[in-house]
C-alpha cells in the first residue's frame, strides 16, 4: 500500500544543521521525496497545523518551538509510508526515543525539563500520525503543483 505522509524538520533541526543526514535516513529507507521546501511558519499557520492543540496547556511552548525559525517540510511516499516514517522517528518525548531513531540520535529535551523551563520540548521533527492526518497535513503545506511523481531505482525493487 503506496502512503504519502508529511515531515518536519523542526527549527531546531535547521538551526542545528543535521537536516542532510535526516532526510538520507528516509532516502535510504526506500522513501521517495515527493514535496519538499523551506518555510517559515507564523502563528496563525502554527494553529492551522496544531488544530487539535490549541486548547491544551502545551500548545503555546509548541506554537513558540514551531515559529521560532524555518521548517523544511517534505512530503514522503512509499510502501506503508506512515508507520515507517513514525517508527524512525521514535517516541515524540526524546528520553523515550529509542537510540537509532531520529529522536533518540539528535534529541535530548524531556517533556519535564520543557515544562519546567516553559518551553516547547526540542523534538527535531514533525511525522503525521495516521491516514488522516497525512492526508489533511500534505495539503495544507503543499499546493498540487508542488508535489512531483516520478520513479526511483528502489520503485524497480519493490513494485517489478
């Protein structure tokens, strides 16, 4: 089952410059990039995509984290996409992120020190959760025109 899902490289992945090695985890994994670009999110897109948390009493550490410098967004498909794309991404709380995910490699902020602090937690990157959420969250960040079909090496792989 061929998935589109949608990632963030949070500003604190751009800031930090290890978004290359980020998105050649998903290359390497067989994921296709299908959308991809740099945009700087303001707070009222940050509640357009954090709908489901605006009332709770994190949201506004997360609105500061997610406007607090550019996000890369890129949408990614392939085979059962979403679930893979979470499973690298590891748990969203870093001190439960397993090592040799994404969060567990490149994030160390616990959901304790962030509230405590009064902060967004430092989570390196954004993953849709579910069928629903991809598909709602692609087309906010990304127009029609701005997602490409084309075949990749790994396609002869895994579909001939």
């Amino acid at each position: 089952m061929i998935e589109r899902t949608l990632i963030l490289l949070k500003p604190d992945a751009v800031q930090r410059s290890i978004c290359g090695e980020v998105i050649s985890r998903f290359e390497r994994a067989g994921l296709k990039i299908v959308g991809m670009k740099m945009f700087w999110a303001d707070r009222d897109f940050a509640k357009q995509h954090y709908a489901e948390h605006v009332e709770k009493k994190f949201y506004p550490g997360l609105e500061d984290m997610i406007v607090m410098g550019p996000v890369i967004a890129m949408a990614l498909e392939g085979v059962e996409a979403i679930a893979l794309v979470r499973k690298m991404c590891g748990a969203t709380d870093p001190k439960s992120a397993a090592p040799g995910t994404i969060r567990g490699d490149y994030a160390q902020v616990s959901y304790e020190h962030a509230d405590e602090k009064g902060i967004g937690v430092k989570n390196v990157i954004h993953a849709s959760a579910n069928p629903e959420d991809a598909k709602k969250e692609v087309a906010l960040w990304f127009d029609d025109k701005e997602l490409h079909s084309y075949k990749t090496v790994q396609e002869v792989h895994v579909f001939e």
